[in-house]
C-alpha cells in the first residue's frame, strides 16, 4: 500500500519509522517532511497547511492510506477533504479537532459533561477579563482559544502578569486571532502526566503514559518551548490513577464527543494534572504530542498500521496494542537560543548506536549531509530495563552527535528518577 504522513517534524519522523516496520506499506510519502525525514520516506514539498494540494497530490500518486498528524491541518479539515475523495485516514475530522482547536470549546465541553479540569471563565472582550482578574487570586492560567504552537499558554504568577498576558494576547495580538477569545483559569498543582490514547470512538486504547518536560532550561527554568524531552512511562501515573482516569476523563470525553455529533477518530492526548482533588484534565490534543510521540512509540511492540487502520475502520476493539514492558527517555538537541533567537546552517555529524532512535525535526539535506534548520533540531531515544537505564542511555548516544550550538537540557528524567 502506498502511505502518505502529513508533517515534516520529529513526531512524525517517529510515526514514519513505526510504520515502516508494517509489511503491508510498501512505498511512504511525507508532506513535506525534512531532511533527515528523507532517509526513510519520499519528502514531497507540500506544505501541511496546503489542503487542496495535499488532496491533489494523494489523487495523482494513488495513496491507499493517509496519516495527518499536525494541529492545523486536522483543525483545517484535511481528514474530510481527503475522505471526500475516497482516501482513509486516522485522524479527526475538523468537527472532532475542535477539541484542540477551541480551548472555549473544549473547556466547555468538560462543563457539560462533568469531566474534572481547573475552573475557569471565558472572555471575548478584554475589558471584561481585566475586570475579571481584579476579583480573582493569583497565580492563574491565561490560554488563547484557538492553535498557537502549543504557546499559547501563560502561567501568570502575579496579577499585574495575568492583566499583561491578557492585553499581550487580545490587544498586541501575540498569537494572532487565537488570542482573539481567552480562558482565564485556575492555577492547577500538582505532577503532570501526558496519556496518548488511541480511539475509535467508541473504543479507547490508552498507550504507554509520559513526562514531558516543556521549559527551555534545567530544573524547569526559562520559556516553555514544545519540549526539550519526555519519558515514559511516568511513575506518577499508577495503575489506580489509570482505572479513576479512564472512568472519569478518557471514555466520559469520548462519549461526549460523540454526545455532541463530533465523533472522535484518531489519537486524543490528554494533558492531565494529578491534583491533591483526583486527575484533572488541564488540556486535549487532538493529535500525537511531540516529544511524547518520540519516547511512547518505540515502546509499541505492535504493528502501528494496524493499529491505525482499526482505528478507521471503527474496529479498535478487535486489534492487539501491546506495549513492552520497558522505559524510554527521548532528549532534544536544539539550537541555543530556542525558543527565541537562534542560528542554523550548521552540519550534523556523528552516529549512534543501533539500539538508539534517531528522530529530526528541524534538518535540511545537502547532497548526503544534513544541517540544522530549525530549534529543535532532533531528538535520540533510547530503551531500557529501568528508567536510569534509557536515560544514561539517551544521555551517551547525543554525546556521539555534533553540531555548532548544540544545546540540551541536563535533567530529563531526573524528576521522574526521584519518583
């Protein structure tokens, strides 16, 4: 069959090598894809936001099978607009991407239906949610509604910060539009667990959970980036935790969902804070997360395409997702100075070990050399019996890859060792 995959990161550099694996593929597609991305699947140059293009393209070569794993493109409705031609796909349809590309939606939705997350107030008119804050303590959560690379989310600590992330989002227009609505919320405590799930919409399949770990510098100091690294499974996250969250947060959404005639299809992330009041969802995703992805899917001992097929087909329910019974540490090597200014162009040397998982983000080819071309260059994942293990591990094979201004954080796991 021949396979496309929408994106050209390190998820879905992650989702391309799971897949290979699957002997029925026998030719894949990344639109666009990246440069180390091209070692393992053709890169088309289409972009991911490119609808009719993407559609045209899947028409003309005769893709069997299309995999979208960014936001926008699921928020824009690529899955109906590639359905409407006849071609299958996981992921949402943009009635279902709502839940991520509507955080009033969403918030919204777990009020109706009773599904534990932070209290909150919405606001489309920032006279409104200055006067708001005025009555309320800080710290609080400032979110701009709509899609913002997974920035669009300000911890204000003092009220004087909450009233500049709300004039920031809604007057300056720091996200562009998807600050034109916020969610002022309260500020949750607490460890956070990511869960990826697997759903068909009637049934879910949660995968291995994981820690990501946002903030750009050690010991979760400076700006939230879109992760410097994740591990799984994250020790938090216990087998009675798992039994509340599925009672309470993963089939009470799907079925919500399905409620409201949004019937969801695909991976469903669930952001959730284990407060000292039970597990709280403090966001969803309608997609893979990344770097989740890149530490969760080297644990799948089963075939990801047929996984994903059952998942189209409304089938989860007949279909094995095993996963081994090991951990993983995913580390990002980035360009200093992301989130913010940074300089690319370097080449990219070394090697790891087999047994590591090499994913790239932000890469450009050259002839047979790849140089940088992004803040998150790439990312190694590595495995182990126990979680020391995989990050020693993950630790030592980046040592083997070089690259001018490299930059990582020294504390991936670290917490989660202290578990």
């Amino acid at each position: 069959m021949k396979v496309m995959v929408v994106g050209g990161g390190g998820r879905e550099h992650a989702i391309i090598k799971a897949l290979k694996k699957s002997p029925e593929i026998e030719k894949l597609y990344a639109l666009p894809g990246n440069g180390g991305i091209s070692r393992d699947a053709e890169c088309v140059n289409i972009g991911a936001k490119d609808i009719d293009g993407i559609v045209e393209f899947a028409k003309n070569t005769g893709i069997d099978y299309a995999v979208v794993a960014p936001d926008d493109p699921l928020v824009l409705g690529a899955v109906d607009a590639l359905n409407a031609v006849g071609i299958e796909c996981f992921g949402p349809t943009k009635a279902a991407a709502i839940i991520e590309g509507s955080k009033v939606f969403s918030k919204n939705l777990m009020k109706k239906y009773s599904i534990p997350t932070a209290a909150y107030e919405t606001f489309d008119d920032m006279d409104s949610a200055i006067a708001y804050l005025n009555t309320i303590p800080a710290p609080v959560v400032v979110k701009a509604d709509g899609l913002a690379l997974g920035k669009g989310v300000i911890i204000a600590q003092t009220r004087d910060e909450a009233i500049e992330a709300v004039r920031s989002m809604m007057a300056d227009k720091l996200f562009g539009e998807s600050g034109s609505r916020v969610v002022i919320e309260e500020f949750l405590e607490g460890p956070e667990v990511s869960v990826l799930a697997f759903t068909d919409g009637n049934t879910l399949v949660p995968m291995v959970s994981s820690m990501d770990h946002k903030r750009a510098g050690d010991n979760d100091t400076g700006l939230n980036t879109g992760g410097m690294g994740a591990i799984a499974p994250n020790p938090y996250y216990t087998a009675d935790i798992a039994a509340e969250c599925m009672d309470k947060i993963f089939m009470p959404t799907v079925n919500a969902m399905k409620a409201e005639g949004r019937t969801f299809k695909g991976c469903l992330y669930f952001g959730l804070m284990l407060t000292a009041n039970g597990p709280k969802v403090i966001e969803y995703n309608c997609r893979f997360g990344d770097p989740e992805t890149q530490a969760v899917l080297p644990l799948l001992e089963s075939d990801l395409f047929t996984v994903m097929r059952a998942v189209s087909a409304g089938k989860l329910s007949e279909t094995e997702v095993k996963f081994a019974d090991k951990h993983s540490c995913t580390l990002v090597l980035a360009s200093n100075g992301y989130p913010g200014k940074y300089d690319t162009g370097f080449e990219i040397s070394g090697e790891c070990d087999t047994n590591a998982s090499v994913y790239i983000a932000g890469a450009k080819r050259e002839g047979e050399k790849l140089y940088t071309a992004g803040g998150r260059v790439l990312a190694v994942s590595c495995i182990g019996d126990t979680l020391k293990d995989a990050v020693d591990a993950s630790y030592r094979e980046a040592e083997k890859i070089s690259f001018e201004n490299k930059y990582f954080r020294h504390d991936i796991g670290a917490r989660a060792l202290k578990a």
